[in-house]
C-alpha cells in the first residue's frame, strides 16, 4: 500500500490527476514522490505536499484535510483509493473500475461522467454527482456512488445508467435531464426532481413535491423494487417491499420533454 499524508496547507486548489492507482501501480518510492501536481500553472512534486510512504501498489491511502486536493482518483480502473478525512472537487471523475473511499466529505462533481467502479463518501458531498461536465451529453453511464449525507444541486444530471444513493436531503433538480440509471433518495429531495427526465427512474422514501408534468400512474409493489432492493442490500439501502407497510406511487414524466421515466415514492400505510 501507499500511503499519503498531507503535511502543508494551502488556500489555492492543488489538481493531483495522477494520484490515481493506475498511475502509482508500477511506479518506485522515488517515482511516486515526484509525481507533478499543479497549484495553479505551477508545477511541483507530489512530496511537497505529501509523505510518501510505500512503492508499486494500486491500494492508496491518503490521510489529512484534502478538501482543496482535486481530481483524486480520475479516471481510475483498478485499485482503491482511501482518504481519511474529506476530499476536492472532481472526486473519480470518469473512473471506470475500482473503489474510492472518502470518510469525511466531498466537493461538487464526484463520479461525474464515471463508466464503472464504486465511491462511498461518508458525509456530505457538493452538486453534479454523477452528472456530465457543461456541454457533456452523457454523464454517468455506470457504477455506483453513495452519499452517506446530504447532496447538492443536480445529482445524476443527464446519467445514462448505474447507480446513486443519497442518505440526506438533496436540493433542487436531482435527476435533471436524466437518460437512465437509478437515483435513491432515502431523505427526499426539494423541487424540480426529475425535470425534463427522458428516461431512468428515481426513488424516494418521503414524499416529493413534483411538477405539474409528472402525472400519477398507479400504486404498487413493483417486482423492479424487489429486485432493487435485493441489490442493495448489500450496500445499506433497504427499500421497503412488503405491501402490508405500504405501497409505492409512481408518477410518469416529464411529459415535458415528452419522457419516459418514472419517480416512485413509498406510501406508508
């Protein structure tokens, strides 16, 4: 394993888009140390800013206050990546395989256009989870990300598939444009959830206030949240599948666009 300690503050943004294990895989001691990362256009040595402890590994652990520390993890397809405390923007950015895990909280635009792999993030995270980079037609298109706390604007903005947990509240447009996949939200979310939706399908575990374009079709114990749910498990998620507690409603839409998704939100008895 390697092993990162952060041991210098700083007020500008540090971009580490090689602390990645593909990269740090086959590299030596000294080899890792003088990674480039970039404050600004300056470049320096990863050891500047880190302790470097290990060699040729794809498990990395980093440990400090890494909340100004971006693009950790980016594009990674093997290894895990631990960070002891929170982390920067752009956490596992179109990361294809493996695992991150932050135990304290993210910035905006974790996983965003991510194809595979899984990030669990303790606490809190920013806005544009999942979602795809401005101009971007595609965002997630597969993996799964967890949010042990609250969430900002636009999760899942324009995802194409796989997975989003989110544990705490989510503000507005979550599933914004939204082309497929699977968005939970076990504490509900504010207005405009799933506007101008094509496809996909959100969950809420408490009651949402929808748009007028999203029209009540029925309500029911889907086999699709059975299977759901079985998937989950694993992960912490439980979705309540005994009709005897409730019944989910599902509401079609947007029929704005015109789309073809759908929101369920669970209906205690």
């Amino acid at each position: 394993m390697i092993s990162l300690t952060l041991h210098r503050q700083f007020t500008v943004p540090l971009e580490c888009e090689n602390v990645v294990p593909d990269v740090t895989a086959g590299l030596s001691h000294a080899e890792v140390a003088a990674l480039p990362v970039f404050m600004g256009k300056r470049q320096y040595r990863l050891d500047e800013f880190f302790t470097v402890e290990g060699e040729r590994s794809d498990q990395l652990e980093i440990a400090g206050d890494c909340a100004k520390v971006k693009w950790l993890g980016r594009g990674m397809s093997r290894g895990r990546l631990t960070v002891r405390g929170d982390a920067g923007m752009h956490l596992g950015s179109q990361m294809s395989g493996g695992t991150i895990e932050v135990t304290g909280n993210a910035s905006d635009w974790v996983g965003a256009e991510m194809r595979g792999g899984t990030i669990t993030v303790g606490g809190n995270a920013g806005g544009q989870i999942g979602a795809a980079y401005r101009g971007g037609t595609t965002g997630m298109r597969g993996g799964t990300i967890i949010i042990g706390g609250a969430a900002g604007l636009e999760v899942g903005m324009r995802m194409k598939r796989g997975t989003i947990i989110i544990r705490g509240p989510v503000r507005d447009f979550a599933g914004l444009q939204m082309r497929g996949g699977t968005i939970v939200l076990e504490s509900g979310a504010e207005i405009r959830t799933g506007a101008w939706m094509a496809r996909g399908t959100i969950l809420s575990l408490v009651p949402l206030q929808l748009l007028p374009t999203f029209h009540y079709a029925c309500s029911d114990q889907p086999v699709v949240v059975r299977l759901l749910s079985r998937a989950l498990q694993p992960l912490g998620t439980h979705l309540p599948t005994d009709s005897a507690q409730g019944t989910w409603d599902r509401y079609a839409g947007d029929s704005s666009v015109p789309g073809k998704g759908e929101i369920l939100v669970w209906r205690p008895a």
